[in-house]
C-alpha cells in the first residue's frame, strides 16, 4: 500500500488507478493512494502550450505509519483527492524547486519538508475553509466548455480547428475534446454542424441569399458536404427547406 502525493505546478495530466482517475489542473495538489502496490497506475501528460512542471512524493503506508505511531489512519481502499493549490503549498513547491541550504543538509532538509507534507495533509483542520477542489474542477470544465462553445458559434465560416479554440480557452487540445463530450454527449464537430446549420436555417429564411451563398456563409466550400450536413441536422435538403418555406 502506498500513498502518493503530486504538487502540480503548470500544465494538464491525467493519473489512472484501478478504482480512482484524477485529472490534474495548474496549481492543483493530488493525493492518492494504491492498495496493490502491484495494480498498475498510469500517468499521461496532456499535450499543450505549457510545460508540464510537477513534483511527485511516494511513500509506503508502513512508511507513514512509523513516522506517526499510527496516529493517522490511511483509508483502506484506493482513493483520490484534488484540489487547488494554496499560498502553503506554493511556497513548498518553490522551496523544493530551490533548496535554500547547502548540498551537505540536503538529506536532513528534504527529511523535514516530507513531515511537513506529511503533516499539513494528513490530519483534519477544524478551521479548513479550503473547498474540496472536485467543486472548482466542475466549475472550471464548465467555463472551458462553456467558452470554447461560444468561440466556436462565432467562427462558423472557418474549419474546426481544435489546437487553437484550446489555447483560446486555456487547456490542452485532446483534454478539451473530451471535456466536451462528458459535458454535453456531443463532439465539438456535431456541435459546429448544429451551428452551422442553426445559422444556414436562419439565412435561408430571410430569403436574401440562395442555397450556394448560405452555404459558404457558413462554412461549407462544397454544396454537396452542406446539403448532407443539413439533411442530418433537419431531416431534409436545403432546397426542400426552400420549398416549405414558400408554401
């Protein structure tokens, strides 16, 4: 059994266990615990802008216990816990990152900033007011969503291009592929065709422009491509659309 900690300063990573996935963010501290120490625990990093800076504590349970007398309890199941980094937190990562005594303290220093992890992390504070940071990860996938959706609506004439609308709302590209599709059931290219076609349906009713102009409006350089896209979208063609709307 062992109990890992990862103080996470800049860029996106996912960790998987057998019973536990934690998705890490910037600033973020996870905790985690495997059982078998055996089970097999991957780690990928996701590809963005930023370097991926971390810093990773393991420790046996029998480890922990010596050091506490047994005076902690390590729950008996694989578990996890993420939350945003606080000013603490920072500074021991920035301690850790520049170790501020000579090479010959080395083993005695890095002996203490462990107990001190160890201690801050291990036992409950009556006065925590920090919030469990599963809240702020859900509000924080719902702004990436929430704003790549919006930036998308308002580039319907380009192609989709994933690389930059996730550097436009600040994570990695594959991160926020599949961001999108937990949080709404649907690709972000089923997104643009619904926009897409949600705005040629709207040109084509105020009858200003024909079915070729709606469809470069909108991002189809091909009338066959837009005339598909339209009939998945609204179980018709353009031109029968046309035909309705005259009758």
């Amino acid at each position: 059994m062992s109990l890992h900690f990862i103080l996470n300063q800049s860029g996106e990573g996912v960790i998987i266990g057998p019973t536990a996935r934690l998705t890490l963010l910037p600033q973020s501290l996870a905790i985690f615990q495997t059982v078998d120490d055996r089970a097999e625990v991957t780690a990928t990093r996701f590809v963005g802008n930023e370097v991926h800076r971390f810093l990773v504590l393991s420790l046996s349970a029998d480890t922990v216990a010596r050091i506490f007398r047994g005076g902690v309890v390590i729950p008996g199941k694989n578990y996890g816990l993420l939350r945003r980094w606080t000013e603490r937190e920072r500074l021991l990562y920035e301690d850790m990152q520049n170790v501020p005594v000579p090479e010959a303290a080395y083993p005695a220093w890095f002996q203490a900033k462990v107990l001190e992890i160890l201690s801050l992390h291990l036992f409950h504070h009556k006065n925590e007011t920090q919030p469990l940071f599963c809240t702020e990860i859900k509000n924080l996938v719902h702004r990436h969503v929430r704003d790549a959706l919006q930036l998308l609506r308002g580039r319907l004439d380009l192609p989709l291009d994933l690389s930059q609308l996730a550097s436009d709302v600040g994570c990695a590209p594959h991160y926020l592929s599949r961001l999108v599709s937990q949080e709404t059931s649907k690709p972000l290219s089923l997104h643009l065709r619904e926009m897409r076609i949600e705005k040629a349906v709207e040109l084509l009713a105020g009858n200003r422009l024909n079915v070729t102009e709606v469809a470069l409006q909108v991002g189809y350089s091909s009338l066959s491509h837009f005339s598909k896209a339209f009939a998945l979208e609204k179980g018709m063609t353009p031109s029968d659309f046309l035909k309705r709307q005259r009758l």
